[in-house]
C-alpha cells in the first residue's frame, strides 16, 4: 500500500492531525481480497496489521480526522467530525486513488467525550454490508478488513474493541459544506476553497467557475438520486440519513442500524431510535432531496439560488427514471423509447406488485427472486400460491403478462430475472449468528457468510440455508446507531 500526501492538507481549516492509539493483540477477523485488489495489496501481512491496527506507523500516512456539521433526524448540529474514524490519507492502486480510514482507531477532538473506538458487533456490521452492497451492484465504501483486539471497551457492556478498515473515494460530506457556511469558522472564501477542492480532486473534468459550479451540483443531485434508487430497488434500509452520513460522490456512507427488508413494508424502521419513522424504508427518496435540499441551502453564497432549484428540480425524475432502468430487468420488462406514459404504467404495474407484496406479508428478497422460476407464457404462476389475496395477484399477473408479452425464449429469461433478483442480502439476523459465534471465537460462519455474499445472485446449494426467510426472532430486527 503507498500512500500519498492527501490534497486534504491544503485546507487546514477542515481537518486536524491525530493518531490511532493502536490496540493490544491485533489479529485478523475479516479480510476481504477484493477490496485489497484495488490498492494492488496481495495478501494481509503482519506488518500491514500492526499499521492498520494503529500499533505501528505507515510510511507516507497522513493521519487526520475531519471537521463537519449536519442535520441530524431534522436538526442542526453545528459542529460534529470524526469521532471515531482517523484517515490515513489516499492510497494509489490500479483503478485510482482510495481514502483509506480506521473506523474505531481512538479518540480525535471531535469524538465529543467518547472514546472514538468501535466494538466488534459495529465493526463487523459495517464489512459485511461494505461488501455486501458492492456484489448488488450499489454505490458504496468499501471495507478492507476487520480487526479484532483483547481491548475492552464499554458500552452497555463490556465489549472488545474492534477497527473497520475502510475505503472511500471521498470522505467529503454534505456536512461539511454546511459547517463552513454555518459555523464562526465558516466564510464564503472557505466554503468556495473547499467547493474547488472537491472539483478538482473528484470532478476534474469540470472547471472551477460558475458554470463548473452549477454542472457539479446537478451532478451530486443525480448520483443521490441514483443511489437512493438503488435502495428502494432491493430492499435497503440505512437508517441514519443525516447530513454527515451523506457522500458528496452518491455512494452509501457510513453504516450503523441499517437493515434489508424481510416481509416487505413500506414503513419499516430498522433504527430503534428513530420511533417516528424519519428514515423509514419509503421515505428515503424524500429524504434524499431534503438533504439535498439542505446542501443547496449551505451553497447560496456560492451558486445562484436559480442553479440551485433547477438541479433539485431533476431529482425526482432522475430518481425515477433509475428506478425504472433498475426495476423492469427484475420483472423482464423491456423498454426500447422513452414514453412518458409508459413510464407510468410501468410504475403502477411496479406499485402494484410491491402493494400486493406488502398486503400478503410476502418475504422482498424471495419472492422477486422466485420470477425465476416463473414460465411468464403460462396462465398460471408460480408465485400464485404465495399470495392468499388470489383474486388481486390475478388481477395484477393479466396486467403483467400483457404488457411482457410473449416471450420466445424462457429459459433464457428465467436467467436473466436471476442475474438482477438476488437470493442472498445480508439480513440482520444473518449478522447477529455470525457476530455471536466470533464473540465465541468461531470465524467460520462469519467467512462463510462473506463468501456468499460475494456472489449474492448464483445458487450456492451448499448455503440455501441462507437464503430462508428468518425465523420468528430474525424478522424485521431493529438495531441501535451503535451496531
């Protein structure tokens, strides 16, 4: 791994240096090649692990943590950071540059009293699902490797201390254009010093000016809107999504409760402290433009109010039309024109489906998987004896096959709804088995769940087990912001 001085250090405003303060007996719970891959790293070593464990310095490291504010469940926070998340700086691999960070390496100044560690049950969430999301195909961070320690830390009990290695693109947030627009600190020369920033480092195509400006935010609109549809298309519930947990790039950033949908419901809540359903599963595109919105609002000194609300005014039609692209290979709709009314209909045909999903308290993952077995030329389905509301499906499986129409080639269609209907996601009880047998020193089911995952739309005979609904405990876990 060669790390580079991070263009960061140009702006001393927004970050200050600390370092990890390292754990006792580092050892390797977790290790993912896929993500060593994009840094050109071969194998995990233990030099490498006493580096990334904060036991020992990495030549070339930067070492800092980030100041930043955000909204956090519709409130103002004004100055937040990284409470428990050093930066080492970028890493220089074959497909570009990667932030490479340790999440749960030690306190920073803005851990807020805390002790800026992560436990092992939040480290190990926070792997699966970097991972997890990657192999659906979703925009996100990734994550090198979980290490384990005999530290303890406490929380409402007494735990170990664990560390996230992960990966980022960027680590710049919504929040952090809100702080240096809101905070004592914050100036319009300082706002526009990390606006160029951010162009230059992530957008060099765009130029530093009010065209680049206004061309940049849109851009941030439709990655956004992009990676939001990319949630509601399979079943994906972050949890918190706060200002500060929200990538300038559109990619899925910072897990806590997070949560795929079991039976599907469109009010699920996987976040014990969000009682009021703020990021509830189907208010994340809502959300999305209010943060956006929020970002826009923090940009004014900057960007012209007019730029602004013509770039927020895409979001719903960007949002909508990556739905689409997303959502009709799952059901084996084709479409070869834009039609507005056609768009339309493909949305009611959609509704209809996930309404009849949600009134028969139908499993998401399993039965969009089960259109792989379906004989779409059939007068019967399949996925008929799912439903107890038998009248409504046929009612819904008519409109369908109508507008499918008649497909030559079967087989081959049953393949293809597979390739994008996957049959394994990380459901949280998932999770919680492997999370209790590394708590008992068995890593066997934690690797085995992580090799799934990696190929989340083949068979896998050997672990159909993990493919089952959840027993009775398992269905719909709601988990703190500290998992």
């Amino acid at each position: 791994m060669q790390l580079k001085q991070d263009f960061f250090e140009q702006l001393p405003e927004f970050y200050s240096q600390v370092f990890p303060l390292g754990i006792s007996n580092p050892h390797w719970l977790a290790w993912s090649q896929d993500a060593a891959d994009l840094l050109a790293i071969n194998a995990p070593t233990e030099s490498l692990l006493q580096g990334l464990s904060g036991n020992a310095a990495i030549d070339g490291a930067s070492y800092y943590a980030q100041v930043y504010s955000g909204h956090q469940f519709g409130g103002y926070s004004s100055q937040l950071g990284d409470g428990r998340s050093i930066i080492l700086g970028e890493a220089l691999g074959p497909q570009g540059a990667w932030d490479v960070a340790l999440k749960g390496g030690g306190p920073t100044p803005y851990s807020r009293h805390g002790d800026g560690r992560a436990v092992m049950r939040s480290a190990v969430r926070e792997f699966l699902i970097s991972e997890a999301l990657h192999h659906l195909h979703v925009p996100t961070t990734r994550a090198l490797a979980v290490i384990g320690s005999d530290l303890p830390v406490w929380r409402e009990t007494q735990e170990a201390a664990a560390i996230t290695v992960r990966l980022a693109r960027s680590h710049i947030r919504f929040g952090h254009f809100e702080f240096f627009c809101h905070s004592e600190r914050g100036a319009p020369d300082k706002l526009k010093q990390l606006l160029n920033f951010t162009i230059k480092q992530h957008y060099p195509d765009l130029s530093c000016d009010a065209l680049g400006y206004k061309a940049w935010f849109a851009r941030v609109v439709a990655d956004t809107a992009k990676m939001i549809a990319h949630w509601q298309t399979i079943g994906f519930a972050h949890g918190v999504m706060n200002t500060d947990n929200m990538s300038i790039l559109g990619d899925t950033f910072d897990f806590g409760p997070f949560a795929f949908l079991d039976t599907f419901k469109e009010d699920f809540i996987c976040n014990h402290s969000d009682p009021e359903g703020r990021y509830a599963f189907g208010q994340q595109p809502g959300i999305g433009l209010w943060n956006l919105q929020r970002l826009a609002q923090a940009l004014t000194p900057i960007i012209p109010s007019d730029d602004l609300v013509a770039a927020l005014n895409l979001y719903q039609v960007e949002l909508v039309q990556q739905y689409l692209v997303l959502m009709r290979p799952k059901l084996g709709l084709t479409t070869t024109y834009q039609c507005v009314e056609q768009d339309q209909s493909d949305l009611e045909l959609i509704g209809g489906f996930t309404t009849l999903m949600e009134k028969n308290h139908l499993d998401h993952t399993n039965t969009w998987r089960r259109f792989g077995l379906l004989d779409p030329n059939a007068c019967s389905s399949a996925l008929r004896d799912d439903f107890v509301d038998l009248n409504g499906f046929d009612t819904w499986y008519q409109a369908y096959q109508m507008r499918l129409g008649k497909v030559d080639e079967v087989h081959q269609w049953q393949v293809a709804r597979n390739q994008v209907n996957p049959k394994y996601v990380l459901r949280n009880y998932l999770a919680q088995e492997a999370i209790i047998a590394v708590e008992e020193g068995n890593l066997t089911p934690l690797h085995q769940l992580q090799k799934v995952l990696q190929t989340p739309f083949d068979e896998q005979a050997e672990f159909e087990h993990l493919a089952k609904r959840p027993p009775d405990w398992g269905q719909g876990l709601i988990m703190s912001c500290s998992s």
